[in-house]
C-alpha cells in the first residue's frame, strides 16, 4: 500500500496508510513511484489540479469509508439527544402554547407551528431521522426526515438561531448526499454490495472543510478590535474553570491573555492544527480542552460533543480499523470491521492498473477496473467547489442582508462570530398609543411572548410590534402605534439606544435588503471611555453601584428610582444634560462635572439639550440589601456564639430558630421574623450548593443522568399522548390531566427539593 506521510488532515488526500510504510521501510524490489514534497504534504500532486478531469478524478478518488461511518453514527447520537434536549422535544408543549396568543419570529412571516399534537409528530419525525442515521438504516430516508423537520423547526424560531443550531443542520444535509453508510450500518447488512465500499473523496473534503470554516472564520471574526482588548466575554474569567490560571496571573490578565488571547489563536490555528500529522496531536489536546470547558461554561446543548465528534475526520480514514483491531477477537461481531479489504463503488473514479503503477486502489478485494468519467463524478466536483465558495462567502454576505446589521454582523445564525457580542439591558419601555382615542399605555416588556432576543434585532422588532398590533384591539385599543425605547450595552460600552423611540414600528418600513433606517447608531466614538469606567469601578466600595449611560442630542430618558436605591445620583461626564424632577416641576442644567441627587420612588427625565451624545453616569445604593446584608452579618455572629457556647444571654423567641440546624427546615418554617426565616434559608442554600460544588465525579454523574432521564422520559411520554389523541382523538379531561401529571413526574423528592433550592439561590443572588 501506498503511503502517506502528511494529508490524513487535508481536505482533499487519500485514505492510504501511514502505517504500511513505517513497517515496510526496507526497500522493496522496485519504487515504483517518488513522491513529490507537495504531494507528501497534501496528497495530491499539482498535476491533479492542472486539468478539469484531474480535478474529477482526484475529488472522487476512492477512499476508505471508515471514518465517514463512524462519524455519522457519532452525528446521529448526538442528534437524536440533541431532539429532546435544545430542539426542546421535552418542553414541547410549554414551546408551542397550543391556542394561546403568542408572538412568534420566524424567519418567513407565513410560516407557523402546526397544532400541538402534530409538532410531536414533527419532532418524532426529526428523532426518527436522527436513529437512522446513526444506524446507518434506510440512510436516505433517515436523512431526509431528519434535515427536512430539522430545517422547518429552525426556520420556523429566529429567537432560536445559532451558530451551532445552524452548523448541525448543514452536516445532516451534507451527509444526505454522501455515502455514509458504505461502513458499519443496518444498510451494509441488507445490501452486501454497498458494505465497506469505497467513497469518493470529496465526502471528506466537504465535511473537513465545513468544520475548517468554522474554526477558522469564528477566529477571523475575533479579530475585531472588542475581542482583541478583552471587552468580549470578560466576565468568563470569573468561571471556577479558569481558578488555574488565577494562581499565577491576576484575573483581568486571565481576561486578556486565556479567555480572550487564547480563544482566537485556538480558532485561527486549529483547522492548520487538525491538517499536519506533526500537529495533530496537539491540535486534539487543545480543541478538546476547549470543547470540554464550553460544556461547562455555556448552556450549547450537544454543540461540544458534537464538535469533539468531528476532530477524528481529520486522522486516516481507515483510523476505525486500526483502532478496533486492538479489541479482542471475541468482540468482532459486534464491532466495526477491521478487515482492509474493501469493496469498489461505482461512487468513485478508478485509474487504469498497471503492474508497477502507484494508483492502485488499496485494500480492495478484487482490482477495480478503471471506471469512466460520468455526469454523476462530474456533478458531485461541482458541487464541493460551490459548497465551499458559498460557505466561505456568506459569513461575509451583509452586505446584501442589511436590515438584519443592528449592532452586528447580520443573521448571527450563519456568521460563525461566536461569543464575540456581550450585551447587557438596563432599561425596556414599550409604549402604545391608541390611533384612534390618543390614549397612551405601557406594556410589560415581554408581553405574548416567550423570548427575550426580539429586543436586539430590528426584523423581530418589527414582527413583534405586528403581532401587538393585531392582538391590543382585544383589549379595546384600535389601531395602536407601538414605540419601543430599548437601552443596549454591548461589549462594556454605555448604556445607549438600539433603535429610534418616537418611531412607530407598525408602520415603520423594514426590508432585509436595505439599511434599518430607524436604527440607533453604535456610539463607537465613545469606546475609549471603558478605560475609565474600570477606573471608576475599582474606586467604589462593595455596596455602590453604578450604571454609564450615553444619549442622543434631542431625547430624553424617562426613568424611575426604586425605594430601595437611596443616595441615588447622576453625574456628567460628557455633554450638557437637563435633569427635570416630575413631581418637584423643577429642572436642572448640569455640565460636565456637575452633579445632582435625584428623589427615591419617584420620576425624572433627562434631556439630552447639548448638540453631541451626553454621557453620565448613575450612582446608587441599594439601601433595602445594605440593611438586609448587615443583619445577615449580626445573625451570623450571634449564631457562631450560640454553636461555641459563648452566647451567655438568653434568646428572645423570635431568635430561638437560630439554634437549630442549618438543613432544620421546620424552624426555617416556625420563624416568625421574616428576616430570620430569610437568613436560615439562605444558610440551607448555601450548604446544599456547597454541597453540590464539592460532589464526586460520580455523584455528578448520577445526578447528571437522573436529570436527562426525566427529562427525556417526559419528552417520549408526551409524544406517545400525541399521537394517541391523533389516532383516536381525545379522551375524557380527567384522564389527560392524569397522563400528563403521570409525564410530569420529576426527580425524587429529595432531588427535586434541591433544585428548586439552588433555582432560589439564583434567584436571590443579591443576598
């Protein structure tokens, strides 16, 4: 067999061994060819690029099948889990609200979710699909209902869309074209003449390139000058996951330097990385460490595993033979083939064989015999060059899409510019106004719909003002004006406008192939400021909080001081400003250093009354927390006196629970001082996330997969309700509420009891 010193990573090489040629390097009795350094590097020779036909033929060169039947049936676990876990199979119907008015944002206006009982059937279409293509059974038709319900429920949720929801559904569609499942399948058991047949090489080439992209463009895309400075995902270097590193650098270095640096060198370098055997190794360490700790630092479903699944399609694609082949023979029945004999395919382009010729087709059972160029050969070459043209492309194809350029690069969904966009929102009105009474109201931010992403996209912002419009005439509001005034920071910036405030978005014009005409722009020229705001920052005690703001000559900001937020002030820091306390009736002028104490629990405007953006700055205490943190601290103390016998005084009754247990949930229950009762939970709390936090692999694991369990266990029993209510229709009301209570059940009380305590801890992160 041939050799193969450096193309197992290539997108375009050979499934020949490097193996062989180690064992066998005494010199047989002839060479019949030497290889060239180009080829020895990549696996082909530039004369297989000098000619259309050349290119045919080495595009659909026979190549081991091996790797490419592993990989799908990885892709197919993944997927088929992926179903019931973020395409969201065991939440369906709290999904979908079946009759429930609902905003929804898909990416065609005319399309929507089918009844409830359908969807099932949709998602157990898509999981159905997901199996097959795994085993590797009818692998067409598991393709095609797989990619067929994936694609329809991913267009079907825009507020859903990301880089990796996107990227499974290309990989389904690519393995549907390709001959996935010539090793190690149902299919190959049914059809002898398929099993462990030869694929034409650009299968490989495909999938390593579409992988290649998504490292190396998710890097180019880090290039931008917020990832470069650490303004990106600085808050990650906080994560118990970086602790490591924390040792010997200080944490805003682990910002910069790990979290940040080495982020985009990860992404730039590992497609080359993966490419070389030299490099290989190194490459899988890293990428793997990466893959491993995105599991744990983001909530990606499958994403991770499904990434890990693709790093050995860039080994030899016969690695699978060579690794199973260590297994005990005993084992062979049930494990993949080791055999290196394989079968020629009509898939792929046999050269003529000579006896000293070097293209012989290795470990094929009997010599093919050299195949004719066919439209089919032709068709697939065409179609890896456009495949690949295209993907590289439309990561940079904005500029034809630009209603979607609202602070970013268009449908984040096909970008690969993962992580590079933090925002955070400090303030969202949403006001009506009755078109025919003049009446104005608010609404709860939110309203009719379960997503909160509408309030970064002007195409969802459009969608969702339509959808208001149609529903307020219920509530007796004729033909309302709908404004939002939404205050965006992204990436550390200043609190500031997205889109225009006094324009009405019912009526206002959108088109994904013009600008956003009412689109705020990003107040780029103020990013110089978040040197100072870490300044600023760090001169604060624990206890104040501070918020930057940045508005547009001509508006205002409307805000109201909670009665929990005392000293609250607004200091300038740019710009000339206007502060009118509403109930008061008084204004105040207030240049650049200049400052001003604004009232607890009532209104103000600030008025922007400067020709460029204002800048200030709010800072407040929240005096309800201060006072409740320094109570926790005096209970604190005083039950340490009671525990070590130091305590000499007698308790009142209202203290008496103190000298319980901290897991003593009934004297959490018989406290009659509310902040008592508070602190002995949040004592119960905190030992069960301590608790937690220190567990054993084993136990996490335990806990991990009683987790799954139900939730899966939900998903299937819904479905199995579904499609009984299809099939014979529905059943009396008192057995329905007791099949889904029955598909409800959860974790056993002691487990179920601890995560609602460790929601709560969440929830009450400010204590």
């Amino acid at each position: 067999m041939e050799a193969r010193d450096a193309t197992a990573g290539a997108f375009v090489g050979t499934d020949k061994e490097k193996k062989s040629a180690k064992k066998d390097a005494a010199p047989k009795a002839a060479k019949p060819h030497t290889k060239s350094r180009m080829e020895e590097i990549f696996g082909f020779r530039k004369e297989d690029l000098s000619s259309w036909e050349n290119l045919v033929a080495l595009l659909n060169r026979p190549t081991d099948p091996a790797s490419l039947g592993i990989f799908r049936c990885m892709f197919g676990l993944v997927m088929a889990i992926d179903v019931t876990q973020e395409r969201g199979l065991s939440h369906l119907d709290y999904k979908y609200l079946d009759g429930a008015p609902v905003c929804r944002f898909p990416l065609f206006n005319f399309l929507e979710p089918l009844p409830l009982d359908w969807m099932y059937v949709v998602y157990l279409v898509m999981f159905l699909g997901a199996l097959g293509i795994m085993l590797g059974c009818f692998y067409r038709l598991s393709c095609l209902m797989f990619i067929s319900t994936y694609w329809y429920i991913f267009f079907l949720d825009k507020t859903a869309w990301n880089n990796h929801s996107y990227l499974y559904g290309l990989i389904g569609s690519l393995l549907a074209i390709m001959d996935g499942n010539r090793y190690w399948s149902l299919d190959g058991l049914r059809k002898p003449s398929i099993r462990n047949a030869h694929v034409p090489l650009w299968n490989y080439t495909l999938l390593r390139t579409q992988i290649f992209i998504v490292y190396f463009i998710a890097g180019v895309k880090k290039l931008d000058a917020d990832w470069v400075e650490g303004y990106s995902m600085s808050y990650l270097a906080h994560h118990w996951l970086f602790d490591p590193f924390k040792v010997i650098l200080p944490v805003e270095l682990v910002s910069l330097l790990v979290v940040h640096g080495g982020g985009l060198i990860l992404d730039l370098t590992a497609g080359y990385l993966l490419f070389f055997d030299a490099t290989r190794p190194v490459a899988f360490f890293f990428v793997s460490y990466f893959h491993c700790m995105n599991s744990q630092l983001f909530s990606i479903g499958m994403f991770s595993y499904t990434m890990l699944a693709t790093s050995p399609l860039f080994c030899y694609a016969d690695w699978p033979r060579r690794f199973f082949a260590r297994f005990p023979s005993l084992l062979s029945g049930v494990l993949p083939l080791t055999t290196e004999e394989i079968q020629p395919s009509a898939s792929c382009l046999y050269p003529e064989i000579h006896s000293n010729s070097s293209n012989e087709c290795p470990g094929t059972q009997n010599p093919a015999k050299a195949s004719k160029m066919r439209f089919k050969h032709k068709l697939g070459a065409v179609f890896t060059i456009l495949y690949i043209a295209e993907q590289f492309f439309l990561p940079y194809s904005h500029f034809i899409t630009q209603g979607y350029n609202n602070w970013t690069n268009g449908l984040y969904g096909y970008s690969w510019d993962m992580m590079v966009h933090s925002r955070s929102h400090q303030h969202v009105k949403i006001t009506y106004k009755d078109g025919k009474t003049g009446e104005i109201g608010y609404l709860n931010p939110g309203v009719f719909t379960q997503s909160r992403r509408w309030k970064d996209h002007g195409d969802m912002l459009k969608q969702y003002a339509t959808c208001l419009s149609g529903l307020l005439p219920r509530y007796n509001i004729s033909h309302p004006e709908i404004y939002f005034d939404i205050w965006v920071s992204i990436n550390e910036r200043f609190q500031q406008r997205i889109f225009d405030p006094r324009v009405d978005i019912v009526t206002a014009e959108w088109s994904p192939f013009k600008p956003n005409p009412w689109l705020m722009p990003l107040l780029v020229d103020l990013s110089p400021w978040r040197t100072k705001f870490q300044e600023i920052e760090g001169s604060l005690d624990n206890q104040t909080e501070i918020v930057f703001i940045a508005d547009f000559p001509g508006l205002h900001l409307e805000n109201f001081v909670s009665e929990d937020l005392g000293n609250t002030s607004i200091h300038v820091l740019q710009g000339q400003v206007n502060v009118e306390i509403v109930e008061e009736k008084k204004n105040h002028t207030l240049q650049p250093g200049d400052q001003i104490k604004v009232p607890a629990g009532a209104y103000h405007k600030v008025y922007t009354i400067s020709e460029s953006p204002s800048c200030y700055m709010y800072v407040y205490v929240n005096t309800t927390e201060a006072a409740l943190l320094q109570n926790f601290t005096k209970l604190q103390e005083l039950q340490e006196r009671i525990r070590n016998g130091t305590e000499t005084e007698p308790l009142p009754p209202e203290l008496q629970p103190l000298m319980a247990a901290d897991d003593d949930r009934e004297a959490e229950v018989n406290a009659t001082d509310p902040v008592v009762q508070l602190f002995l939970k949040r004592q119960r709390r905190m030992k069960e996330v301590k608790k937690r936090r220190e567990a054993g692999v084993l136990e996490r694991l335990d806990r991990f997969a009683v987790k799954k369990y139900y939730a899966i266990r939900r998903g299937f029993l819904m479905t199995a309700i579904a499609i009984r209510n299809l099939a014979v229709g529905l059943p009396p009301v008192e057995q329905l509420r007791s099949e889904v209570a029955f598909a409800n059940m959860k974790e056993p009380e002691a487990e179920a009891e601890t995560d609602e305590t460790l929601k709560r801890e969440v929830g009450h992160a400010e204590l």
